[in-house]
C-alpha cells in the first residue's frame, strides 16, 4: 500500500515538476498528425504518459549523435501511444534507449542444420532486446510522419516487441491473464498470419509490411504499425485483426474516421 501511494506521489511530483512545455508538444503534434489526430483527451494522457517515460528511460546518442529534448520527446510519444491505456508499467523491463544517426548495420551468425555457422550484415532500423536497450534510428523516427502513409513506424515497432517480450518469449503474443487467453489470440492472429505469408509468397501487395512473413513475432509488430498509424485502413482490409489488436491496447483509433 506504501509502495503504491509512493508511486503516485512521485508521479504527481514529475509531471508537476518536469512537465513537456507546450511549445515542444506541439511542435510534436505537428510533426506526427497520426498523434495530433487523436482526441483531446487521448493528446493529454499521452502527454503524461511521456513526461513519465522521460523521467524513467535513459537516452544515449551514439556516432556523435546529440539528443535534444525535442528528439526524445518524439521518441517518448511514439512509444507511448501502445501502452496509451495499458499503463507505464508495461515497459519497467528495460531502462535504454540507444539511438543511432540512421540505420545500423549489424554483424550475424547463423548455424544451419548441419552445424555450419554462416555470417551475414543486417540493415537495422530498430532492435528490441528482453531487459533492453531498445535501439532506434533517428532518421526513421524522424520521417513517422510521412512513413505513416505507408504504415510505418519504427518506434512502434520496437516497443510491440518489448510488450510480445513481457512472458519471455518473443513469440507474436504479449503478456495475458491465462492460457485460454493465450490460446483465443493465436485463434485469431495464426489464421491470419498463414494467410498474409501466403499473399506474400504468391506476390501480392500487402497494407501489412511483407516483412511480417519473416515470422510471427514480426507479423504481430508491423500489424501494430498499421494499427496506429492508419486504422481505418487496417480495419477495412483486416477486420479480425483489428478487432484482436484493439482488444488488447485497448484502444479503437478506427473510430474517429466513423
């Protein structure tokens, strides 16, 4: 019970004491009309709820790169909008937040089957990690709001991983209160998965970036993109999907288009 009074106490104190002044929130609406979209009072739990993640998470610039507050209050109101009704709590697993120029290319290795290890460059855009830190390139962070049109966003991205992460497995389902929950979400987001790898094996252009093919866990991560960031859109091509998503956040940003 002290634990929790304190919690809200602090809370009150940080956005009392370290609020984001209006003129840089709304440079950051407009920057992102995916943000500025959303209702007034949407805009300022938003806003809460980024002055709070501000004061938890730790930012690091790397290759020279400065971070301004107009920088990581973007990043903080992107990753917001998840967790928009789910609570700051969602991301105490990680405290990092590492972000490059533009996008990184990182070193792998792969065994196959019979034990023979291949290595290979991967261009990466964002990279969530379980216990952190999350990474993120800033050119792709900075362009959300034109990416939107396309149903990109880097930043929601990574931090639907982090949510997929909470059980412990990066597996295309986050954290639910039981197994028969667990088992209802692939009920709806495995049917449509093999249907959206099937669409993108035979060629078709897909709302959904096809680099959701690659597996479940991404499926689940760049559905959520679309999901914020053009719900109508996703609504309309994918409607079991939507409904299972907004479930789960939620939140109903198709609505507003109503």
């Amino acid at each position: 019970m002290i634990g929790a009074w304190w919690r809200q106490w602090r809370s009150a104190r940080t956005l009392e004491r370290r609020a984001i002044p209006d003129p840089l929130w709304q440079l950051t609406l407009a920057r992102y009309p995916f943000i500025a979209s959303r209702s007034a009072d949407e805009r300022q739990r938003l806003r809460e709820l980024s002055t709070l993640f501000l004061a938890d998470k730790e930012f690091a610039g790397m290759q020279g790169l400065e971070i301004d507050d107009g920088m990581a209050v973007a990043i903080a109101a992107q990753a917001c909008l998840p967790i928009l009704r789910l609570g700051l709590g969602h991301y105490d697993g990680f405290k990092g937040i590492v972000v490059h120029p533009d996008i990184v290319v990182a070193r792998r290795e792969v065994m196959d089957d019979d034990g023979v290890v291949h290595h290979y460059d991967e261009e990466l855009s964002g990279e969530a990690m379980e216990g952190g830190p999350v990474m993120l390139s800033w050119r792709d962070v900075a362009d959300a709001g034109d990416s939107a049109a396309w149903g990109y966003n880097v930043v929601v991205h990574e931090f639907a991983h982090v949510l997929d992460m909470r059980d412990g497995a990066a597996d295309g389902v986050p954290l639910l209160p039981d197994r028969a929950a667990r088992e209802r979400w692939l009920g709806v987001l495995e049917p449509q998965w093999q249907d959206f790898c099937a669409r993108v094996d035979a060629g078709e252009e897909t709302l959904i970036d096809p680099y959701g093919a690659e597996a479940i866990d991404e499926f689940f991560a760049v559905a959520s993109e679309v999901f914020f960031v053009d719900a109508p859109a996703l609504r309309a091509e994918h409607p079991a999907l939507y409904e299972l998503l907004a479930g789960y956040y939620q939140q109903h940003p198709a609505a507003r288009h109503e």
